[in-house]
C-alpha cells in the first residue's frame, strides 16, 4: 500500500513524529515500544515503510505539545459527536471547532488540538461528564499517540478532514473545562501522621517509579489491590490512571494489559 510510505515520508518533511503500526490495525509493531519509537529521522522511516509499505502511521502527540478529543459514535445510547457540538453550543465555541479532524472507522472523530503555552491537560476517558451532567459521554481525550490517516483496519479506514498543518489552538472554553483546579500549597498543610495501610498504598502509588523498573511496579501495586478485595475494573482503571500519570514515562497499553492479565490470572489459580 503505497499510499502509507507517501503519507509517512510527507509526514517527515513537515516536521512531524510517527510510528509504524501492524498493518490492518491500529496496534504498534510486536516488539516496538509504540509512540515510545516516534521518529522524524528520514532514514528511520524509510526503512520501516520499505520493510512493508502496508504499515499503518501513528502520530506521538506528546512531542508536538498535542492532544485529541476523541468522539465516539459506536456505543448505544451515546454519541460524543453530538455531546461535544453540544457543549461548543452551550459554551459559543462552534466556531472554534475548525482544526484539522480525521474520521474514525467506527463512524467517530478525532479533533486535533494544539495545547497553549503552559497548558497541560491529562490523558482521560468520558471526558467533560461533569459539564454534560453524564456519566457516560463518549468522548475520551488522547495524550500520547493516535492512528493517523489514511491508516486503515479492518474495520474501515481513518480519513482526514483538512490538512495536518492547520491544527488549531485549544480553544479557552475547553481549556476551563479540562483544567478546573488549581494547584494546592500541599506544604502549608503540614505532615500527616499515623499514616495506616492505605495511606501508605496511596503514597507509593503516586510516587511511580522510574523507566527500569515499570513492570514490576505495576505487577506489585496490582498484587497489593487484588489483597485488599478491589473489583477487577477499578485496578484497571487505577493502574492506567497510574500508567499515564506517574510513572516517568508510560508503559504501551499492550504491556499494561497483558501485565494485568497475567497477575490476574495467578491470583485466579491460587483460589482454585
């Protein structure tokens, strides 16, 4: 598929940072470390895509200071594409959805934004669900790495709508939303003392860990949930929130999931 090579060494050119992708997919190359392998080193990209021109492209977001409001539209009863044009109403800011956007195969659409100046805005799922008043809203926000057009799976095809080139800045009224706190003086509280169990978990939890040592921090803050009784879906959740925002640099999600499986069903086999 020639069409990939082009549109990667395009991507190249105009600065940008890709990766390759299995072909038919959206999942990084078994073996590669995903967005962790964006490049804009020419050679590099060459070769991947002359080792087999049907590679899908990923963009690391990240590098270009970007994110991506994800809207789904395959999920009963919820449709982000119409929960974010109803937000923008309620907030004027139709206008401000003019940026480049690519359709998903799954009839959604990703918005590309380029964060301002001393912005940070967290990875997160079922986004703005405050704002909506709903628990379920369709709309996820993308931090690290996206498919990109004309990526295509076998599910359909991502096609873009614009040019790459023209990605507006995050409009102020999604700034407001997405960055409610502001951040606490924690020192002017003092030191807690007593400190139990769970105090303890807690701390250790947002403490993280550093790169050489991810999967066995993981592993063991999983071991410590499954003690405590939590359900299965809360320390999956939990350990993506930990994944995306306290580690020094995040684990693939390939790597977290088969983490989680593979504890979970040890501590399956012990009960049996």
């Amino acid at each position: 598929m020639a069409i990939n090579t082009q549109a990667a060494l395009k991507l190249q050119k105009d600065g940008f940072y890709i990766y390759p992708l299995a072909p038919n997919t959206k999942i990084p190359l078994k073996g590669s470390n995903g967005f962790n392998d964006a490049t804009n080193d020419l050679e590099t990209i060459q070769k991947w895509w002359n080792d087999d021109p049907t590679r899908n492209i990923g963009l690391m977001l990240k590098q270009h200071n970007l994110i991506v409001i994800d809207c789904d539209n395959h999920i009963d009863d919820v449709n982000g594409i119409e929960n974010f044009k109803q937000l923008a109403a309620k907030y004027n800011g139709l206008s401000t959805l003019n940026t480049y956007r690519q359709t998903t195969p799954q009839n959604g659409i990703h918005f590309f934004f380029r964060l301002p100046d001393g912005i940070n805005i967290e990875q997160q799922q079922e986004a703005f669900s405050e704002a909506l008043s709903k628990e379920k809203t369709g709309i996820d926000i993308i931090k690290y790495g996206v498919p990109l057009a004309p990526t295509i799976t076998q599910k359909g095809q991502y096609k873009a709508i614009g040019e790459i080139n023209d990605i507006a800045t995050l409009p102020q009224w999604i700034v407001s939303l997405l960055v409610k706190d502001k951040p606490v003086n924690i020192t002017s509280y003092g030191t807690q003392t007593g400190k139990k169990y769970t105090g303890k978990f807690l701390d250790e939890l947002v403490k993280g860990c550093t790169s050489g040592s991810r999967n066995d921090f993981i592993m063991k803050q999983i071991s410590k949930m499954l003690a405590v009784g939590a359900d299965l879906e809360t320390i999956y959740r939990l350990i993506l929130v930990v994944n995306d925002n306290f580690l020094d640099e995040p684990l693939p999600e390939k790597e977290i999931n088969a983490t989680f499986k593979s504890r979970i069903k040890k501590h399956t086999r012990g009960r049996e």
